[in-house]
C-alpha cells in the first residue's frame, strides 16, 4: 500500500535514504550523505510530497516530489530491492503528475536502466556542483507516453493485420 508520509515516518524514512545513497552512490564520500542528512530531514521532506510504501506495516521505500513534478528521491530498503516497489512507488506519481523530472548520477547505471525502463528520457547532462559528478536530467511526460503507447498499439494492429493477410492468401492458394 502506498500513502501520504506522517511525521512519525520520519526516522524509518530517514534510514532508508541514509543507506540507499551509501549503496548506490558509494562513489560519494560517506560524509558527504551524513552532512546533508538534517537538511534533507528538517527542509526537503517537510517540503516535498512524500509517499510511503507500506508492506505488513513495515515501510519498505518511498518517493519525494518537490516543486510539483521533480522527483528528488526514490529509495527502497535495502532487504526489499528487486520486488518492484521502486516501479509501484514511480507509478504512484505517474498516475498523479502530468510531468516528472529528476537528476541521476551517471555512474548509478542501474537506476539510469530502471528510469529508462520507467519511460524517462536522458534531456541534459550536467555536473553536479556539491559533489562534482556527471549527472543526467531525466523526464517523463504522460503526453508522450500516451504517443508512444499509441504507437505500439498502431503498431501492434498493423502487424496482426499483415501476418492475416499472408495467412488469408496461403490459404486461398491452398484451395
């Protein structure tokens, strides 16, 4: 189940967070997450939309909007990760937000391949000031997803469409 953070998440919400950047950013001094640790506590969860994941009472990740479409974090716990809770949380928002953006480090392949395979397209790449590393922006856009769901469907009727056809004449020569 997804739901709106309460105050009270805070702690569990704030370990998720601590140890998913020391995972996937490991090439990021571990001072660096620790430095930012209250100032991501104390302003942007109480600023952002914040949606946990809940699973036999237990939260299990969550997901940031700030500014009303830029995602400014997706974690899952640790002991979770591959069930496809990161895909739930990101379909959450999708569901409630025209548009989507977030920043990825370059060197955090796997959540590049996972926004990729969320529908997120690489719009600009840029160093980022406080830590120095290469990272892309990402966005999502319904519109164009609905095109390019749009496109598969045209897509997917004109190849069935085709494929009756050469059955419908190799069995009109078999007569």
């Amino acid at each position: 189940m997804i739901r709106k953070f309460k105050e009270e998440d805070t702690v569990k919400v704030m370990t998720i967070w601590t140890k998913g950047n020391f995972k996937a950013h490991d090439f990021i001094d571990k001072d660096y997450w620790l430095e930012n640790f209250n100032r991501v506590k104390n302003e942007y969860l109480l600023k952002s939309e914040t949606y946990v994941y809940v699973e036999d009472e237990e939260i299990k990740g969550f997901i940031s909007v700030l500014d009303g479409n830029y995602i400014g974090a997706v974690f899952v716990r640790l002991d979770s990760l591959r069930q496809g809770i990161g895909r739930k949380l990101i379909n959450f928002c999708k569901e409630r937000y025209d548009n989507l953006t977030l920043n990825v480090y370059e060197k955090n392949v796997g959540a590049i391949l996972f926004y990729i395979d969320m529908g997120f397209k690489n719009v600009k790449i840029q160093i980022d000031n406080e830590t120095n590393e290469k990272e892309y922006v990402m966005e999502w856009k319904k519109e164009t997803e609905k095109i390019w769901k749009s496109w598969f469907f045209i897509r997917f009727i004109l190849t069935a469409q085709f494929f009756c056809a050469i059955i419908f004449s190799v069995w009109k020569m078999g007569q």
